[in-house]
C-alpha cells in the first residue's frame, strides 16, 4: 500500500453469549478494539450449526434472533463510540468451518435449513446471493472436526492465512494452500476474549463504507495481512 494511512479490520471475531466458546460481551469487544485503533470488526458468531450458546427449543425465528443479538448489541455499541461493526457468521460443515460476509439477519430468517447444508450446497447458496465466504484455519486439527483439510478451492473466495489462535505451523499451511491456488488472503484474530495478546485481521487503503467494500478489497488483493509481529504485509508475499 502506497498511503501511509491504513484502516485496520477484524474479519473474525466472537461475542459471548452467542457463541459458546466466547467470554467477551459485544460492549467488551468493541471497546477492545476501539482501543486498539481499528476502524472496523466483523462480528462472525458460530452459527447455529457450530459452537453455539443458543437454548434448545427455539423455533427457527427465535434462533436466528438470538444468533443475531450479538452482532445487533456490537453494532448499536459500535454506533455510539466511533467503531464500524459489521455483520458475518462462522458456518460450521462437520468442524470444517467458514467466515462468510454479505449475507444479512432477514435472508437467514428466511432459510429455516440452512443449518444443515453441505459445504457445496452452502457454497452455492452463499455466492448465489452475493455472498463471500473464506475457509477459516483450514489445517487445524481438533476432534470435532470429522474431516480436517482444505476444501475445494473452487468452492471458496479466500482463505484465512493467519489466525492468531492457530501455531505458526498450521498458519504456514495455510498459507502455501492459498498461494498454490491463487486465492485470495485474510488473517484474523478469532478473538474470544476482549484482553488477547495478538490481535490480528487485514489493513484497507481506504475506509470500508460497508461489508461490500470489505469483500471487494479482499477478493481484489487489495488488503495487507495484519500480523502481531510485523503490524501489516502484503498479502502477495
């Protein structure tokens, strides 16, 4: 990047209760990055496929209400300080999982299966709708995850290269995956708690006016990697 300003963006983050796994509320997360000088985050709540705190016996609207209370508490906290918050989800096919943006709260609302597609049938419903979607650690190993490795390059936008949770060995695979394929790059926190040590995601040239210009960024190979070590490279390298 030429411009000596950059604005900084989370693309994969959790808020507690939402997601099971997270310990942070929305209000704690975006102070978090307010402070840490982004401009924006991506909210990216396990959907209700994956690592869930959704109650059993809810109808679907319920659910998709109470997966999207996260994202609505971030944004309305994000309103008053200063921070872009913007809307995404982490898909989960058998632990396999995918950061997707450019969906909205109504379409889910409207797809009461979309919880148990196939990672091609999901693929194809997300792109058909104007949807992104990007393979997040597509080489971590964990016992939930019924099938570990990349998936079809044909069948996903980018990949995530960088994930400050994941071992530089896992990251490096990651990585020479996406090179090998020519797909586009983004690394990411996948920040639980508001107080990590290594907060990572993607460096824009110009301030996104919403998710759209995100995705277009990415997919143009527009954006830097925000690494902990080195602040911001270019994804190319």
């Amino acid at each position: 990047m030429m411009n000596e300003t950059v604005y900084l963006y989370e693309t994969h983050m959790h808020t507690s209760p939402v997601s099971n796994c997270a310990d942070a509320s929305p209000a704690e997360q975006v102070s978090a990055y307010k402070a840490r000088g982004y401009a924006g985050i991506i909210v990216t709540d396990h959907f209700l496929n994956g690592n869930t705190g959704c109650p059993r016996g809810l109808s679907w609207e319920q659910k998709i209400d109470f997966f999207t209370s996260g994202y609505l508490a971030a944004k309305k906290e994000g309103a008053r300080c200063g921070l872009d918050v913007f809307f995404g989800l982490e898909y989960s096919v058998g632990g396999t999982e995918f950061l997707t943006y450019g969906l909205t709260p109504e379409l889910l609302r409207e797809h009461t299966d979309m919880d148990r597609l196939t990672v091609r049938e999901y693929s194809v419903f997300v792109r058909s709708r104007g949807g992104f979607l990007a393979q997040a650690h597509p080489y971590r190993m964990a016992r939930w995850i019924q099938n570990p490795r990349p998936a079809d390059p044909g069948l996903i936008d980018a990949v995530e290269v960088y994930n400050a949770g994941m071992p530089q060995s896992v990251n490096e695979k990651a990585f020479e995956f996406a090179r090998r394929h020519h797909l586009p790059m983004q690394a990411g926190s996948d920040s639980h708690y508001a107080d990590i040590p290594l907060v990572s995601g993607i460096a824009l040239e110009r301030k996104a006016e919403s998710i759209f210009d995100v995705i277009e960024a990415i997919k143009g190979k527009q954006n830097d990697l925000v690494l902990p070590d080195r602040f911001h490279v270019k994804q190319q390298e």
